[in-house]
C-alpha cells in the first residue's frame, strides 16, 4: 500500500484518519466466497465432478484480475459443473461452509449502528439466500444455477437485474441500493477480497480488503491481513 499506516498489527489504512465513526455510514456491502464465508463455492460443488483444480485455477486467475473477463470465466466454471447433484451442493453447505470469523459480530454491529446490509456476490443463490438468512442481512444479490432433475445443467438463470453479477453488477447494485435510500454512495462500505470487488469497492465511501489478493490490498483505505471481519470495529467506533 501507498502511504500506508499499521493502524494496529495486520490491520493496515491508508488515506483516512482512523478511527472513523460506523454510525457516519449508512449501508455497507459485502463480498461473499472468501469475505463473509471461507470457501469458493464455485470451486467445492466442482469437487464433485473430480474438476476441483480446474475450477480453482480459473477462480484463482479471475480474483487476481489476470482473467479480466469475469462473466465469461464464471460460464466457463459453470459449464465444468454440469451433473453435479443439488445433494451434493447441501453436503457443500452443511459440511463445508462455515462463516468466516467476525462476521456475524461486524454484521451485528453493523444493523446496531442503522446501517443497512448488502450481500453481493458472484457465487450462487443457493448459498447466498442461506447466508443471507443466517447473518441477518437485509438484501441480496448473486447468480442463479440452472437446475434440471435434481442435476446442474453447467448454465445459469437471467434475473430481473441481469444475466450474471460481475463486478460491474456489484458497483451498479451498491449505488441503485445507495439511490433508493436516497444516500450518496460516499455514504456506503464495500468490503471484498478480490479483482471483481474492485469496482464496488471504488464507488464506496470507505473500502476493506480482508484477507485481500495484493491488488485489492493496494487499492483499499483498510486492510485486514490478520484476524476477522471484526476487525474493522477498531477503525470504525
């Protein structure tokens, strides 16, 4: 990071002087594969299919930003996963997602402090609707798996917003939220922690990057590189 201060060990701002007020927000955005939980969904429901690295790779390269066409890499990913069974994607859920640490006290304290929570993300409804439910958020917005029988079919559904939530849907999404609640988006937090946060990321008053690729890092006012999502309470009292 340019001109980049150790608020506290792992916990890293840059042009802001910290600490701010949460309540000063009045929305915040949230990331959700690697972010609120600890997995890429994308690539465990590939694990049932024996494509796991094939998955990952693409995934890997898209949240770096070297694949730059996200929506295209997220078809490719889909496609890899067709016959995998909705059975398999509830073992997913129940036996590999966890949340991640802090993220139900910083979505707590976030409603606490009146701010209205937003779930974003390139993964799926399937797990975002029960993550949704799960931390308490009030909105969500993610890509929708065709199913057939039981099975994936390796395509997703169109939506009432759109086709796939990339990151220019999230920026779009944050400042339509920001607009119907009649607040500037300098008003929002975005947090993620890759390539196609970015775009949200930048339209928000205030970013974080948690447990970031370097390049989301870099572009952050917060980094958490240690620790939880809570984390961002010592910056934001």
């Amino acid at each position: 990071m340019k001109n980049a201060t150790e608020f506290a060990p792992g916990l890293v701002v840059q042009g802001i002087d910290a600490p701010l007020s949460l309540s000063s927000y009045k929305l915040i955005a949230f990331d959700m594969d690697s972010t609120l939980i600890n997995i890429e969904c994308v690539d465990e429901i590939a694990d049932a299919a024996g494509r796991k690295a094939e998955v990952a790779a693409i995934t890997e390269a898209a949240m770096q930003g070297i694949i730059t066409d996200y929506k295209e890499s997220l078809r490719q990913r889909v496609a890899l996963l067709k016959g995998v069974t909705v059975a398999h994607m509830e073992q997913v859920f129940s036996e590999r997602l966890r949340f991640n640490p802090g993220a139900k006290e910083l979505v707590s304290a976030a409603k606490a402090a009146g701010l209205i929570t937003l779930l974003v993300s390139g993964g799926f409804t399937f797990f975002a609707d029960r993550v949704k439910a799960g931390l308490g958020i009030d909105f969500a917005r993610s890509n929708m798996l065709e199913v057939e029988n039981g099975l994936l079919t390796g395509r997703m559904v169109d939506q009432a917003w759109g086709d796939i939530c990339d990151g220019a849907e999230k920026r779009r999404t944050l400042l339509e939220v920001a607009s119907l609640m009649g607040i500037a988006p300098s008003q929002a937090i975005a947090v993620g922690d890759g390539a196609n946060d970015l775009p949200m990321m930048g339209a928000a008053g205030l970013s974080v990057a948690y447990h970031a690729k370097p390049t989301v890092r870099a572009q952050a006012k917060v980094a958490i590189n240690e620790g939880g999502l809570d984390r961002l309470l010592e910056v934001l009292r």
